[in-house]
C-alpha cells in the first residue's frame, strides 16, 4: 500500500504553493522556447529556498522522535545550512552546522544569517560536505542530547518526500494555468531534490522529463551520480511503499557546466544572473540556479532544446549567496 504523504509527520514552514510564472521577456529575449519558472526562491522561511520543503518532513521527523537537536553540514555559505538553521529557529531545536573553511574575521551573506538565526557553528576545514556531522552527533549524545541527523543537503529519503509532494503542486499549476511543459530543468548536487522529482512524476504518471543540471561534477564520475540517484529513488519510493524502481537509466542529467569548478563564477554564471535580472527583475544565486541558467540557455541557444516546446525552470533560492560574488557580478 502506498503511504498517503498526509499521513506523514511534518513541521509545516513554507509559503505555498510556491508561484509557476512565465519569464516571457526572456523567452522572448532568447528566441527560443516559452520559459516557465517555480519560484522556490519564494518559500518563504529565512529568505527562502527549496531546501525548506525537504525540512517540513525532516523536522517533523526529528519532532516526532522527541529529538532536541538537529546536526547537518555543508560549505561556509551553504543554503542548506542557512534554511535548516531557520527552520530551528522557527521549531524551537537547537541548530549545530558543520561548515567547511575557517571562521572569517566578520560573517557575511549566508553565514550571517546563520548565526542569527542562533546555530552553533562547527568550523571544519577542508571538510565541506559534513563529514564531521557523525562526530558533533555524537559528541551531543554523550552529555545527554538528542540529535536528529541531517545530511548534506538534506538528501535522503524522508527529506526526499518534499519533492514528492512538490510535483503534486506543480501539476496542479499545470492543470489551472493550462501550462504545456514536458521538461523541468532543476540544479541536480546532492541528489534528493531530483530523486524526489522523479518519484512524484512517476506517482502521479506526468509526462515530464527532469532534467539536471550537474552544478558540481563535470561528468558522472566513480561511481556514477546517476547511480548516486537512482538509489535515492528507491530508497523514497520504498519508503513510500511503491513498488517503482529505478536505475541510471532512467536519470537525465547534463554536464559540461563546471567552469572554473563549485561556486565558481565565470561568464557562463554572470551572463544567466545578468540577463534574467535585467529582463525579468528576478534574481538568481551564483551556485545554483545562475549555473543551471546559464545551462538551460545554452541548451535552448544550441538547439537542444525545441523552440515549439515549454520548458519550466526550478530556482532553488540561495539568492543571500550573491552578496559573495560583488567583484564577479558587479559593473565590467
């Protein structure tokens, strides 16, 4: 039997549903297509984020094991880290992050935001997808907490479940606003945002293919990120009581948008954040959604992508990160 998504424990925190708007001056723009966006930047919750739709079901979870804590990692400016910080803030557990890097003379953009929202900060060096998360935990235990374990980027299979419960949104956007799109382009890193994704379209038989965009590998690499993927699907779908499964196979992912490497700004980045903000006064962040941008730019530019056929955009958030890259995006 397939689990109602109602029935499991979650900690309501977003604003939805989030808006699904057309970005007509752009398509327009690119000659290309009719480009559609889900404005998860509009979340809500600590300057938003799609981060904060897995939260809902992790700190429910967290909430319902009588847990105190929560412990998750990532880089100094990670928006996962920032949401989850929030979120704490917002439920009443305390925060402890694992970030990467050394504590700066002053904090800024993201970090900030962490440290205002009231989270613990672990600095860990070299160490930036919370490899120290299983330490700090465990420290806690020992003098009598209880923690709730977070991974990097809250990508498992109960974090995994927002974006179950995001494509049952959107459809019915597609549904009311008699919108077309087969495709939905998204930033696909630590992988339950896109296994989630691909669990709901397939619950819900659309006929839409995601696509991802790899924002922090230049290809599939040892083992394959589609293999790293294709086990978070089933681990969701498990969960849910599915009996889908799914392989490499069945994951569209593109590459070849690494630049100079993992939040590295170059032209590809500062063109997309450029032009969509100068057509459509929406901002993107320079990791993800710039990079997955200028990504679906290029696609649409080279042809890959079909004029005659929509195409929706996923923007993650993550805009307080910008604030980072003054000298990359500021006036040539």
């Amino acid at each position: 039997m397939v689990i109602d998504l109602d029935s499991v424990p979650r900690l309501r925190l977003n604003f939805l549903p989030t808006p699904l708007v057309e970005l007509a001056r752009l398509g327009s723009a690119l000659g290309g297509p009719r480009i559609f966006m889900k404005r998860d930047d509009l979340t809500g919750l600590g300057l938003g984020g799609n981060k904060t739709r897995k939260l809902e079901f992790l700190l429910g979870d967290a909430l319902a094991r009588s847990c105190d804590c929560v412990v998750t990692g990532g880089a100094m400016q990670s928006n996962h880290c920032r949401q989850t910080a929030a979120a704490c803030a917002a439920s009443g557990l305390e925060c402890h992050l694992a970030l990467g890097g050394e504590r700066p003379p002053a904090p800024s953009g993201t970090l900030l935001l962490d440290y205002l929202f009231g989270a613990h900060v672990h600095w860990c060096g070299g160490e930036t997808k919370g490899e120290r998360i299983p330490s700090i935990a465990g420290e806690l235990r020992a003098i009598g907490r209880r923690p709730y374990v977070i991974p990097f980027g809250g990508s498992n299979a109960v974090g995994a479940l927002g974006f179950v419960a995001a494509i049952a949104e959107i459809e019915r956007q597609f549904l009311d606003m008699n919108v077309p799109a087969r495709r939905i382009v998204i930033p696909s890193s630590s992988g339950g945002t896109h296994a989630g994704m691909a669990v709901g379209v397939d619950l819900h038989d659309m006929p839409v293919e995601v696509i991802g965009i790899g924002i922090d590998r230049d290809s599939p690499g040892e083992p394959p990120y589609e293999e790293e993927l294709a086990g978070a699907a089933n681990a969701v779908a498990a969960l849910l009581g599915t009996e889908a499964r799914y392989s490499p196979a069945d994951f569209h992912m593109r590459y070849g948008y690494l630049g100079g490497g993992y939040a590295v700004v170059g032209e590809l980045e500062r063109e997309a954040i450029r032009l969509v903000a100068s057509t459509e006064g929406i901002l993107l962040d320079p990791v993800y959604s710039g990079r997955a941008m200028g990504a679906l730019i290029d696609m649409i530019r080279s042809g890959e992508l079909s004029r005659s056929d929509p195409v929706v955009f996923w923007h993650t958030g993550g805009i307080p990160a910008i604030f980072e890259h003054e000298r990359e995006l500021g006036p040539a």
